[in-house]
C-alpha cells in the first residue's frame, strides 16, 4: 500500500484522510500514466499498420493503386481515432489475457517476449545500419549526455519562454529567438507521464524484488535499464538522423507523411519495428498496471 511509504513523513495520519488520499492519487497516477502510454502507443502503431497496409518504400506507395496514382492500401487502413481505438482495445483484450494467466504463465512471458522482440529489432538495425556510424554516434552522445546532465538539469528555456519580440515581454528582438511551448510539450509532459509511472512501478518492483539485497537491486533495477535505455534510443536515434539527412539530400522535404526518413527505409523495417516492437511494449506494462491498481483499490 503506498500509504505507508509515507509513515516516516506523516506517522499515524497514515491510518486516516490523509492516507485514503494518497491511495487514490496513486490509483489516478497509475491510470493516467496507462493511458497516456496506451494513446501514444496507438498512433504510433496506426502509423507503422498505414506503411505495412500501403507497402510504402522509398517514399513510393505500392499497394492498392488505380490508374491515377492514388493508393488507399490493401486494407484501406487509415490514420484515425477509430483504428486507434481498434488498436487500443485489441492490446487492452491481450493484456486482460496475460492478467488472467498469472504473474507467470502471463505477465512474465509478456516481458520476456517484449524483450526478445526489441532486443532482435535493436540488433537488425545496428547491424543492417551503418555499424560504425552507429558506435561512433553511440559513444558521442553518452559522453555529450554526462557532460551537458548538470547543464541541462538546470534549463528552463527562460528567454524563450518569452516568446517573440511582438510579444511585448522582452523575447529576441532579432527574431532568432527559440520559440515558446517547447519546455511544456515536451519536458513538461515527459516529466508528468514518467511520475505518473512510479508508484506502479515502485511497488511492483518492490513486489518482486522481495528477499533480494539492495545491491542487487540497484543494478537490476537502475543501472542495467538506464544502461539498456542508452543504447536502444542511441541505435535507432543514430540510423534515425543518417536516414533523414539522406531523405534530405535526395529532395524530400520532410513535409509530407509518405516523404520522411522512414522512406529511404529498408523495405518495410519501420513499419514492422513500429506494430511490433512498439506493440509488444505498449502491451506489456498494462497487465502489471492492472495487477497493481488491484492491489492499490484493495
């Protein structure tokens, strides 16, 4: 219960209002981070099914073309709310599955496979990729990320907060200035969504560390992820700017959804690493969700 992870700040109320409250900021922080986790992994997985649908390749479509040009696919899938919700209501009947079959048979299968799945997905792009590009890129910015992490910890994006000189705020009347919003949409929110997460994964972790010394905690549970994390995000942000700079230099502008980095792709390598790697691991933390918010509730 997360109630008594706060005994040492507020003793006894614990047991009163007080404690009832955290409960059910923490059952609403759980549920949040899921659906957030849920809703993005949805569009990104709607994305990766309309590539696979209209077997885009080299910024060409080439399924379900008439004598016009125009391609609808072969399923005619689209980007909508509607096949987003399709999508989130096939991974949430996958996941109820993985409740159902236990902590064992259900959940940690789910995990291994994500894993697996992600894991053989990282190793195809680094080697299909240019390799020694990706290394290089690799070790550049883990040693531009330790060296800019007291940096960055303290930016606010202050100046640009001000927005444009029309403004009248003060913002650069140069106009060369960053615009105003960035902080909010992007660290703002990463910093909510990534909260909301911890007191499921706190006391999930907790559950089944039990028994385990904090050595070994830390290790598996801080050092080898943040370790993993570098080097997954570092592999496919590296391939990820190669192949937009190529896109570029042949003359596609980046303003059209079919003319992206993605279209200089290996035939149809984003489409499946986005329905099936992101699909996996959109899947995989909602049975553990489930089974936590249940603890939580009661």
């Amino acid at each position: 219960s997360m109630r008594f992870t706060m005994y040492p700040i507020i003793g006894e109320l614990v047991y009163g209002p007080l404690g009832d409250m955290i409960e059910v900021l923490s059952i609403l922080c759980t549920i949040f981070g899921i659906c957030t986790s849920l809703g993005l992994g949805a569009m990104q997985i709607n994305k990766g099914l309309v590539r696979l649908d209209l077997g885009t390749y080299h910024g060409q479509d080439y399924f379900g073309c008439d004598a016009s040009g125009s391609c609808t696919g072969r399923a005619g899938i689209e980007v909508n709310r509607d096949t987003q919700c399709i999508i989130i209501v096939v991974i949430s009947a996958f996941a109820i599955a993985s409740v159902i079959l236990g902590l064992k048979a259900g959940i940690a299968m789910l995990s291994q496979a994500a894993f697996i799945l992600s894991f053989f997905i990282l190793v195809g792009v680094l080697f299909l990729d240019e390799t020694w590009y990706i290394l290089n890129a690799l070790t550049s910015t883990l040693g531009y990320y330790i060296w800019y992490l007291p940096r960055i910890s303290f930016h606010t994006d202050a100046w640009e907060e001000l927005g444009k000189a029309s403004d009248g705020l003060g913002g650069a009347p140069d106009g060369r200035g960053g615009l105003k919003g960035w902080m909010n949409a992007w660290t703002i929110f990463y910093w909510g969504w990534w909260i909301s997460w911890g007191p499921f994964v706190g006391t999930f972790l907790a559950r089944i560390s039990r028994g385990r010394k904090l050595g070994n905690f830390i290790i598996a549970s801080l050092i080898l992820p943040s370790f993993w994390s570098f080097i997954f995000t570092g592999v496919f942000g590296a391939a990820q700017i190669r192949i937009s700079r190529q896109a570029e230099s042949a003359g596609l502008d980046m303003s059209d959804a079919a003319h992206t980095y993605g279209s200089l792709a290996d035939k149809n390598v984003i489409g499946w690493n986005t329905v099936g790697e992101d699909g996996v691991a959109r899947w995989n933390p909602v049975p553990d969700g489930v089974v936590r918010l249940y603890n939580l509730a009661t």
